[in-house]
C-alpha cells in the first residue's frame, strides 16, 4: 500500500516538474529572443522571424532532457525511510516480558512452608517430663496424735491366716512345732492377747471361716493351761491340704472381719494379721482395697500391722511355689514385717512375734513418712531427743528415761507422697 502511494507521489511530482520546466522554458526563450534583438540593428528582412527559433530553441541543446537530474529531487521519497518504522513492531520483543512471570520461581516460595517445621514446637510437651518428677516431689501433710499409757494394757488381737492348699503340710508342722517361739514373747511381757485361725480357701462354704475356737487361744487360757493352750493352737492351726488351690488370703481375711469383727476385735487392742502361705494371693481385688478394709477396723489406721510369712525366693525344686508378692505388699504398706517361709521357722515366729510385742510401748504410724522424716510434739511441745523411730514398722518408740507423763499428748508430724491416680 505505502509502495503505490509512492509511486503515485513519484508521477505527481514528475507531472508538476515537467509542467513547471515547460512554463520555464517558454519564459526563458523570450527572454532570450529579446537580448538578441537588443544587442542587434533591426532590420526589415524578417528572416529572424521566419527563422525557426523553435529549431534552435533549448530542445537542441538537450536541457529539458539533461533536467531529469533535477528529478533527483525524488530524494524526498527515501521518507520511506520512516517505514523503517516497521522495526518498532520489534516492540514485540517486550513481550520478551514474559520473562517476569519467571517470577513464578518465587513461589518457590512454598519453601516457607517448611515453616511447619515449628509445629515441631510439640516437643515443648516434653514439659510434661517436669511432672514426672511429682512422684518424688509432691507430698502431703499427715498428723497423728495419741495419749500416753492409751495401750498400757498391751492389747493385741492376732488374726492366722494359713494356706490350706496341697502343698502345704510341711509348713503347717513347721509353724505348729515352733509356736513357743513367737508366744512366750507375748507371756513375759504380760500382753493380753486373743488369736484366731482362718484359711486362704475363698469358696463360699470356707471364705473367712474361723478354726477352732478363739475364747481358748488367749493369754487368760495360756496362763491358765500353757499345755492345753499350746495343743489347741497346734491342732487347729494344721488346717488341713484339702482347701482349695487358688490361694486368696487377703480376701478370706476381709471376710473373717466381716464376719467375727464385733465378737473377736477389743477397740483398745492393736490388731495384728499373719499371713502363711508358700502361693501368692490370688484375690480379686487391689491390695489397697484390702489395706483399707483392714484399717477400716480401728479408730486408727496405725493400729493394724500385717505380717506375711511366704515365698520370697522361687526354689527349683518347689514347683508349687510362688513368690508372695500381694502379701508382702499389704505388709510393707501397713509397717508389718515380712519372713520367708523356707527359712528356719523358729527365727521367723520369733521375729514376727518380736515386732508385735514392741508395738505395744510404740506409737505406730498409719504410713511410712517419706524419707523417714517425722517431728514429735509431746503437749505442743517439739522434742528433738529421747526417741526412736522404727522405719520398719513405721512406730515411734521413747527410751525409758524419756517417756511421757501418763495422759500426756504426743503429737507426729511427717509427710508422705501423694497419692498417684490410677496406681495398683
């Protein structure tokens, strides 16, 4: 389209130049024809006008041709330069632009979100490590009083609780030969006592059932007849193997006191309960479930001790055994003391029969105080001497030149760990 209009500029202009070169030439012959006629005489021949001035009139000497130069003046044209112009549209290379949307690269941005690595701030529950330590840490306040010479008499009820499973025969003789160990304690120390006899057979017909008869098993019937005394025990406390294999002496202990608490329990008297068995307790609840019943029989939970003479080492040879974990647990909680029932039989009793008689002129503690640590007050006064504290059975005992007035209150502070929810 711009070529056809250039052509058309281009014969325009050569119309126009030829028509001006025309008008040119026609000016410029009379001009020329009049300076010749000047510079001449005038004549009359006419033959200058009858020459043919068209003849020698610029055609000849070739200017109108020799002027197609001046159309060089079609220079102007190269305008068309400006349609070089075109190279704008090279402008197209802005779409090059495109590069930016590279920018797409910064939502590699989406690195950040590697940010969810904070998340891993969850550790910080880690802080829950802290409480951990509240076993150890966390300890409550407990304050247990008594009155001096409160027990005086040295009352103290002892309920057996024997194994009447197959296995049992040996151990039953052992215990009815070396009574004497563990009752003379009792006779020299003048401790009014009552005892009774029940099995671990927790079937409906045995459950808690007392053997033989417990108005002959006191210190009144010992020291009226030692000999009839120390029969009855021996014949009633081989209770026979007939009992049933599934060993749960914690429970016919519970059900005994159900049964005989009103007829057999003094109020004033501490209340000693001994396991004997060569099987672990096999009842159906917690042992601290059992632990409570038991206390749950005195004004004060220090009052009742349990001792278990069972299995503490599993022996080869003795497939029936078990080792009396259950046992040994109610009797640690409880300040009792513990004895192995393969060991020689005259030292147990003799023990256990010891650590019930120092109850009597001690002050047992329902709990063990956490690490042993208890303050004494005898009528509100601290006393930092003159006293012992037994960690074994958890008792508070004064030497004999510092015990305290009859009547006089003695007062125990000591702390103990809190008590863990959802512990056995």
């Amino acid at each position: 389209m711009l070529s056809i209009l250039m052509k058309g500029n281009k014969h325009l202009l050569l119309a126009m130049f030829m028509l001006q070169l025309g008008a040119c030439k026609q000016s410029e012959f009379y001009d020329k024809a009049a300076l010749l006629d000047a510079g001449k005489a005038p004549t009359s021949t006419g033959t200058e006008t009858g020459t043919n001035p068209g003849t020698t009139t610029p055609p000849e000497n070739g200017t109108g041709d020799g002027t197609v130069d001046p159309p060089v003046v079609i220079t102007p044209p190269v305008i068309v330069t400006p349609p070089v112009v075109v190279t704008p549209p090279d402008i197209v290379t802005p779409p090059v632009v495109v590069t930016p949307p590279v920018v797409i690269d910064p939502p590699v941005v989406v690195t950040p979100p590697v940010v969810i690595a904070p998340p891993v701030v969850v550790t910080p529950p880690v802080v829950i490590e802290p409480p951990v330590v509240v076993p150890g840490i966390l300890l409550n306040d407990r304050i247990e009083i008594f009155t001096q010479d409160s027990f005086k008499d040295g009352d103290v009820d002892i309920l057996w609780v024997v194994d009447d499973s197959g296995s049992m025969a040996d151990n039953q003789k052992a215990l009815a030969l070396n009574f004497s160990n563990f009752i003379n304690q009792f006779l020299v120390k003048n401790i009014d006592f009552k005892m009774a006899i029940t099995t671990t057979d927790a079937t409906s017909i045995h459950n808690g059932k007392m053997v033989g008869d417990s108005s002959k098993l006191t210190s009144a019937s010992a020291i009226g007849n030692r000999t009839a005394f120390t029969q009855n025990f021996s014949k009633w406390i081989k209770v026979g193997t007939s009992g049933s294999g599934i060993e749960q002496g914690l429970k016919t202990a519970s059900t005994f006191l159900d049964r005989y608490s009103s007829s057999f329990l003094r109020n004033d008297a501490y209340l000693a309960i001994v396991f004997v068995s060569d099987e672990n307790d096999q009842s159906d609840k917690k042992v601290s479930e059992y632990i409570a019943r038991y206390q749950s029989a005195k004004a004060k939970k220090g009052m009742v001790k349990t001792y278990s003479i069972v299995t503490q080492t599993k022996r080869p040879a003795a497939q029936a055994e078990t080792i009396g974990t259950r046992y040994n647990e109610v009797s640690k909680a409880s300040g009792g003391a513990i004895g192995d029932i393969d060991a020689n039989f005259s030292n147990t009793l003799k023990d256990i029969g010891g650590n019930i008689v120092n109850l009597i002129d001690s002050f047992a503690l329902a709990e063990s105080p956490y690490d042993n640590n208890i303050q004494v007050y005898v009528n509100n006064v601290q006393v930092n001497s003159g006293w012992i504290f037994d960690m074994s059975s958890h008792s508070l005992k004064f030497n004999v030149d510092a015990i305290p007035a009859e009547g006089a209150k003695i007062e125990v502070r000591y702390k103990v760990k809190a008590t863990v929810l959802g512990a056995i």
